[in-house]
C-alpha cells in the first residue's frame, strides 16, 4: 500500500512538472507564423513579400510595425540576412509611423555597419554588442528581453547585450527592412 501511495505521489509531481512546463511555452505568442501579416501594420515602401513561410524584402526601406503596443515583454525573431542587409528590431516605437533609434531601441541587425560600435546584437546608441558575431547568410535567432529599464539582447544563444535604459517605456515593435535581403520568421512575445 505504501508502495502504490508513493507511485500516485510520484505521478502527480511529475505531472504537475509537465503541466507548468507547458504553461510556460504557452504563454508565448506568435505574432508572425509565416501565413499571415495580420498583427502588423506596413510602413514605408519595402517590397514585402510573404513566401514559404518566411516574410522577406529586398527592396525600398520601411518595417513591419505591430498593430499592438508593448511595455516588458520578451521578443523571439528569426532572421535571415545577406552580406549587404542592413535590417533591426526596433522595441518601444514611440511613433509607429515615423521609427528611428531616437524614439524606439533599436536592435541592430547589420554585419557591415560603418560605424562597427553599434553592429548587428547592439542597441544603436545605447549598448555595444559584448560579442561580435555575424548573421549574414544563416538563420539566426535573437532574443530580446525588455523588463523596465533592463534589457537583454542574445543573438543564436550569446549575449549581446544586458544594459539599463529608461529612455522609452511602450510602443509597437517593428521589423526593418533597410538593404540586402532580409527575412522573417517565427515571431513570438511573451508577456513579463
């Protein structure tokens, strides 16, 4: 009998540890799954394309813009870029019409950026990337985390960034297109 009581409690915990388990992935939401740009809002005059489950430009410049706005959150992206993009993440967009690295952070994503300080995994005029890694021609995967002032960027698992900021607080999030060729995929958020 005791036997059978320790292996009911055994089942339970491990099931309790399987249902937080799956709580936790959902409590992720996709907000581009490569059917639809539904959750965005275009702006500009990027060519943007949607096919074979990825969303991609390479011409015009402009961005993909969240039809929501978003204060602390974690933000997952895969992207593919070639040697000439010149693309970003841009977190707490203060005007979703008119974005730029002075009223949104901008999460650089551009491997030859001519002032290299603020190359791809940087916050452009915030936080150089603490490892220098490039992302043309792979997919990649960046993770970015906005918890008040603290921010968190890692590229394909590295860190690039952990830094204090308090000069924006809500906005949309937005996907570049500025040069080269650039894709989207997979876009999740996750409320924190």
């Amino acid at each position: 009998m005791k036997h059978v009581f320790a292996v009911a409690v055994a089942i339970s915990i491990f099931s309790l540890i399987a249902v937080g388990q799956a709580n936790k992935t959902a409590d992720w939401t996709t907000i581009f799954d490569g059917k639809s740009l539904a959750a965005f809002n275009m702006v500009g005059n990027s060519n943007w394309e949607l096919k074979d489950g990825i969303v991609q430009a390479d011409k015009g410049n402009g961005y993909l813009v969240t039809k929501n706005s978003y204060a602390n959150f974690q933000v997952k992206v895969e992207f593919w870029v070639n040697d000439e993009a010149n693309s970003g993440v841009f977190i707490r967009c203060e005007n979703a019409q008119d974005i730029t690295a002075m009223n949104a952070y901008e999460v650089n994503i551009y491997d030859k950026r001519p002032d290299q300080a603020y190359r791809t995994g940087a916050i452009v005029d915030v936080a150089k990337p603490l490892s220098m890694i490039n992302a043309a021609g792979k997919w990649n995967t960046i993770e970015i985390s906005a918890d008040r002032a603290h921010f968190v960027v890692t590229l394909n698992g590295t860190k690039t960034v952990d830094v204090e900021n308090s000069a924006h607080a809500r906005g949309p999030i937005a996907l570049q297109y500025g040069a080269g060729i650039v894709k989207f995929r997979n876009v999740q958020i996750k409320p924190m």
